[in-house]
C-alpha cells in the first residue's frame, strides 16, 4: 500500500510540474499580434458621400493594444456637398486580412469580414454621422505554429462637407506557439508508462 501511495503522489507530482510547464511555456511564448489587408466599401442613398477603400494596411499590438490610423486606416471618406435635405443611407465596409493566416471561416490565408453602417444628416455642422451597426469584432485564428485571437474596433465618425474623414480603428489580441507534436507525444508517453507502473504495482501487492 505504501509503495502505491508513493507512486500515486509521484505522479501527481509529475502531472502538476508538467501542467506548470506548459503554463509557463503559454505565457513566456504570448506574443504581440501582426494584422494587415485591405479595404472596399459602398455608401448606398448619399451620393454626395464616396468611400476609399485603403489598399494595404498593417499594424500590431505592444502590450496587448494597437490601433488603424493615418497612412493604416481602413479608408476615408468625402463629402462633396452639404445635403440640401434630411437624407439617409448605409454603408457596408469589407475588410479583407491577409495576416494574420488561418483566420475563422477564412479560405487559404484571406478571409473577408463584412460590417455595415448608417450614415444619417449633422444639419448642426454641416455634414454627415457615419455610425457602425456592428462596430468591435473578435477573430480567432490558428495557422499550425501559432494560434490567438484579436478584436478589432471601430469608431463612429462625422464627415464634414467639402472634407475627408478616415475610419480608424483599434485593436487588442495575442497568439501563444502551439505545442510541438514531439512534445506532446513525449507528455503522452510519460503519462502513459507512470500507468503502466500504477498497474504492475496494484497487481503485484495483489499477488
């Protein structure tokens, strides 16, 4: 019974250093997340409005956060001219990541997400509300070395007439390096001959 005891708390042990390792491994591997695609977009009932799509955008996270702005944003748009009436429209903006790989429901190593809007008259100052009806989205992925998550948010904006206005957009994420197959087949291994032990044992003090 003693020897059982004793084999029984040594592989309690094992498996609790092991979990501690991998754990360990998790943590020191997170790393910051790398995005970047492009852009297309369609404003539909506000003529005056046009959309620009951006042809490459990147950008990562430090500590945990990055942001889509500037020379990255996801695109501009213009107004041409104030609307002489209460008009109203949507807007759908199609995001396209080539990075990072093995994006949920993507295809190869692009996937397209689709959010749309409202855009509705500021008659106060002279422009129009650009609002998202589906603003913060949340992208898991895995790629073989890697896997994570990032959530992309974006902010409502206001274009005034005669001036452009760029959709900026942040974001927060991180990716952990998948456990080697070798690795895991080494935990499974130990695992599997600590039992085989157990069982000799049990059936030793039997006999």
């Amino acid at each position: 019974m003693k020897g059982t005891a004793s084999l029984l708390k040594s592989l309690a042990l094992g498996i609790a250093l092991i979990a501690l390792f991998a754990a360990g491994q998790k943590t020191a591997r997170a790393d910051e997340v790398t995005i970047s695609g492009s852009t297309t977009g369609s404003v539909t009932g506000v003529p005056q409005l046009t959309f620009t799509g951006n042809a490459n955008f990147s950008g990562t996270t430090a500590l945990g956060i990055g942001s889509l702005s500037g020379s990255n944003s996801l695109g501009s748009f213009f107004l041409s001219t104030a609307p002489t009436q209460t008009l109203s429209g949507s807007f759908t903006l199609n995001i396209t990541f080539t990075a990072p790989a093995g994006i949920n429901g993507g295809q190869g190593t692009t996937y397209t997400a689709t959010i749309t809007g409202s855009v509705s008259p500021n008659i106060d100052q002279g422009g129009v509300n650009v609002h998202f009806n589906n603003p913060t989205q949340t992208f898991t992925f895995s790629h073989g070395t890697t896997s994570g998550s990032f959530t992309l948010t974006l902010a409502d904006l206001f274009v005034q007439t005669g001036r452009s206005a760029q959709i900026t957009a942040g974001f927060t994420g991180s990716q952990s390096t998948v456990p080697e197959p070798a690795t895991m087949l080494l935990l499974g291994t130990g695992l599997a001959g600590a039992a085989a032990g157990l069982r000799r044992r049990r059936k030793g003090v039997r006999s």
